[in-house]
C-alpha cells in the first residue's frame, strides 16, 4: 500500500539481453511481490522479458534498478521504460509468453 501523501507510479518496461531461461520472470515475481506492486512479467517471443510495475513511486524505481541487472545468470544489455497512465490490479503475477 501507498504511504500518504506518496505518488502511484506506474511504467511498461521492456528488458533485453540474456534474459530468458534465467529465471527473470520468477526473479522479478519475487521482487515485485517484497516492495508490494502490482503488475505482470512475461516472456516475449522476441527473446525480451516485458513487465507493468505499479505502485508507490520509490518502490518502482527500486525495482528499475535492480532490472539492470537481473538474476546472477542474467546478462542484462538493456532496461526500456515508459511511463503508464493507469494503475494495475493489485497483485503481481507472471502471463504466458506473448
């Protein structure tokens, strides 16, 4: 949940590099779920990881650091943010590769 008086933030990302069959999704999962977003991670079928971050804005830009570099096996070459206009639904879960 937001502190009072905190801003929701929330950002599409896409994360390119060795980063499928790593444990990315899991990984990110884990993290996401510890600082209380809300959001999704999948695989694309284009070898990137894809994930909707929503929450407080200090929670979002912790986990954008960390996505630069991923779990141990993980050989992050790229971090693309854009910024969201909407929130998600609370929770955070890992979809099927789009």
């Amino acid at each position: 949940m937001a502190q009072p008086g905190s801003s929701i933030r929330t950002v599409h990302v896409s994360i390119t590099g060795t980063v499928q069959g790593v444990g990315f999704r899991y990984w990110t999962e884990a993290i996401a779920t510890d600082l209380a977003l809300a959001g999704w991670v999948r695989n694309r079928a284009d070898g990137s990881v894809e994930a909707v971050f929503s929450g407080p804005a200090e929670a979002v830009e912790e986990i954008l650091d960390r996505c630069h570099e991923g779990p141990r096996p993980a050989r992050v070459e790229r971090v693309d943010v854009r910024e969201g206009e909407s929130t998600s639904p609370p929770g955070f879960r890992v979809l099927p590769t789009a």
